[in-house]
C-alpha cells in the first residue's frame, strides 16, 4: 500500500493504545509488488502482498468532513512506522499482509524529491490560495472538491500542522526551505526551480557542508552500469562488458552515503533516524497532491484539467494557476515510485550487494532464463522504468554516457521571443528546469 492506503489502513484499525480493533469500512484490491527493507539488514526480503484501496474509497477519505479523523491517521500510522507493525488482512492469515514495517518505512526522500520537481507542491498552494481568497476559480458544487481543499490547508499549510509532519516551528518558519534543506542533505541537490512569489530562481535556504554532493554522479554511473549489464545479458554473442562486482561496489557506496545522513541505524527505531520526519512529511504531502491528478478526479474535473496522463493535467493546472509545471513532469511522475523502491533495497542491504542474485536479476528479463524470481524481475522492471525516464528528465544519457555534454550550468540571460517578449531559457539545473 502507499503511504495514503497505509492512513487510512491506521486510521480505522489502529488506535494510540493497547487493544486495537480490526475493523475497517473499507475493502483492499490486491496489488503485488517487492518488499524491500531499510532498518534491519538481512537476507532478502520475500515477495509479500501489497494492496491498494479503491480510488472512491480514498477521495472519500481525503474529503472527510473532519481533518481531525485524517490527522488521527497520520499520528497512529506514524507510531506504527516507528514500532515496527505489521498491517494484517484482517480476512486471510497473517502471512497474506497489507504492509510490513519490520524492515521499512517503505517510503524514501527520492520519491517526493522527483514529484516536487513536477512543482506540484507549488501549484496547488496557489490554487487552494486563489479558490480560498476568490471566485477566480469558481464556486465548487460538490463535497469532495470543497472538502478536499479545506483538508489539503489544514494538513498542510498550517503552523500548527499533525505532529508527525510538522515541518514548522520558530526556528524552521517554512516547510518549503526544511524540505529543500533536507534534499540538498540527501541527494546534494536544489530543486529545479525557486522562488513563485518573488520570482527568483534561487531560494534562500540553510545548506549544511555535510550533503551528499556525489550522491548524482554514483547514482548516474551505477544506472549505467546496471544498464551495461542488462544488454549484455540480452546479448547471444560478442564480448560481455558488463562486471557484477562493480555493481556491488557502486551499490555499497551508496548506501554508506545514504546511511551517513541516516545516522546511527543499530537500534534506532524510525523516528529516531536522521531526516526520518523530513522523508515521512514530503513523501505525504506529494502523495497527497499526486493522488489527486492520477485520474479525472472531482477536482481535477472542477479544474476543467482533464486529460489521460497525470502530467499532461497537472501541466494544465499550472497554466490555469500562472505556475508553468516542469516539462517533463510525466517522466518525473512515471519513475518516483521505481527510485524509492531502489534506493530502499540499496540501503536495506541483502538484494542489490549479493553478486549471484544481481546476475539473476540483469538476466530475469530475457528468456529463458532458469526459474527467474519474480522478484528479480520487478526490480530489473523498476531499474528500466528509471533508466528511462531519468534520460527524459535530465537530458543526462544513461545507456550512451559518452553522449552527455558536461559543462558548468549557466544562468542566461532573458532572450526575445517572436512576440517581443523575453523568455527565460533553462537553467541547467540536476533534474531538468521548467518550460517557462
């Protein structure tokens, strides 16, 4: 389940005490997926099943009449992260699970850093701005569009936001620049654009000497070499280029890096990790707006942004709003889910640093291969959907390396356009910058 089912899962079948019920006014549609770890490194983690609420079941979740039951449900699944639960079907045994956090939180930073580069954080804070201030939007003629968007302000444009994602305080004034903070710690990169209100490229924001800043360059090389790899197993004949055990070494050092801003993980429950607020905060409230643009939702539809992609409405939303969204917003969309699930197996250790296993893995996509694991399959899946799509988004080439122009980024100078008017080129920024 994501982070949204994982809410709604907690907040009809948890409470903060002793003794909790199952019972749930919802029914789960089975979804299979990998089960990597990140707390407790081990043997590989089995293929578990995931599952997903249906899409009406979670808009009425999200437009309940009360913020405080959805706030609840933050609160609970947020312990229940830190405590290590598992979430049972309550209608099968055990081993059939809804979600495990035994060894995950399930939920990494990469996933929000990639959907926040879409800008759209950004957008809908002006479109809940201008329906709660105007009528420039229209007047919604629904529950679920009016009720969303009170919720979407109280969970997440307020100061005195749920505990458990509450990026706020006197210290911290804005959630923006803690998050931007927390991506720079991480990934040691800004996001593609700044500022919408002063119409700066640059925001202003604490930047701490003890940042991942090699974290793009050994995350662009291991994809290609998981990439140089996954040909090679294709290949019949001609010479095999590709070596497993530089995979294992890339693997390794990006999960020493990546545990480096963790902290200490022996013994430490989540909460306690480094960052752990930051990743479970911005991993929410992306999801919460992607949810939202998946499909021709009710507000969407209030919008008059439909459309058959998730990017091609949310470009239609920044248009409606004044805030352009990033051009390829669609690649960034296609493979957040696809980099979480990696960098989580990388940093639960077991999977992507065991040679025989990686083999199978390249291997398990080209028959016939020798009872591939299923599993193997879907991270290879997951390693091709990044692949492909980081080319898309960045411009940076993965599968022909050789072919990238490397060169110091820029800030051009405004050019004119047929019209007169200036137009402001890219700004060469790690994840591809708006089309402005």
């Amino acid at each position: 389940m994501d982070i949204l089912d994982n809410i709604i899962f907690a907040t009809y079948n948890r409470n903060l005490t002793a003794g909790r019920p199952i019972v749930s006014d919802f029914l789960a549609n089975p979804v299979i997926g990998p089960n990597p770890g990140l707390l407790n490194p081990g043997p590989p983690a089995p293929m578990v099943p995931l599952f997903g609420y249906p899409v009406f079941d979670k808009l009425n979740y999200c437009s309940f009449d009360d913020v405080s039951l959805l706030e609840r449900g933050i609160l609970r699944h947020w312990h229940d992260v830190d405590n290590q639960d598992i979430y049972p079907n309550p209608l099968a045994p055990l081993a059939n699970q809804f979600s495990s956090f035994v060894d995950s939180s399930t939920y990494h930073m990469i996933y929000a850093y990639l959907l926040e580069n879409t800008r759209i954080l950004q957008i809908f804070e002006r479109v809940i701005e201008r329906y709660l201030n105007d009528e420039e939007l229209g007047i919604s003629n629904g529950l679920p569009t009016f009720n969303w968007i009170q919720n979407s302000e109280k969970l997440f444009f307020k100061n005195d936001s749920p505990k458990a994602t509450n990026l706020r305080s006197l210290i911290r004034p804005s959630s923006d620049t803690s998050r931007r903070n927390a991506y720079h710690r991480m990934f040691g990169m800004d996001l593609a654009f700044g500022d919408v209100e002063t119409q700066s490229s640059n925001v202003v924001y604490p930047k701490t000497k003890s940042s991942n800043q090699q974290f793009i360059v050994l995350f662009e090389r291991y994809l290609t070499e998981i990439w140089q790899g996954y040909i090679n197993a294709r290949n019949t004949s001609g010479a095999n280029t590709s070596d497993v055990n530089i995979l294992i070494e890339l693997s390794q050092q990006l999960q020493e890096m990546l545990a480096a801003r963790r902290g200490d993980t022996a013994g430490n429950t989540y909460s306690h990790l480094n960052l752990s607020k930051e990743e479970f905060s911005s991993v929410l409230m992306t999801s919460w707006f992607t949810f939202i643009i998946s499909y021709d939702s009710p507000v969407v539809n209030f919008l008059s942004c439909q459309s058959s992609t998730i990017g091609e409405r949310l470009i239609k939303i920044g248009n409606k709003v004044g805030i352009p969204a990033h051009c390829k917003c669609q690649s960034l969309f296609e493979m957040a889910g696809s980099a979480a699930t990696i960098l989580l197996a990388i940093e639960a250790r077991g999977l992507l640093d065991n040679p025989a296993w990686v083999g199978g893995m390249l291997a398990s996509l080209n028959p016939p291969v020798p009872n591939p694991l299923p599993v193997q399959a879907s991270f290879m899946n997951a390693f091709l959907t990044v692949i492909n799509n980081w080319e898309k988004a960045t411009g940076h080439k993965i599968k022909n390396p050789e072919a990238t122009i490397t060169s110091v980024a820029r800030q051009q100078r405004p050019l004119p356009s047929a019209n007169g008017k200036m137009v402001q080129p890219t700004n060469g920024k790690p994840i591809g910058a708006e089309n402005n």
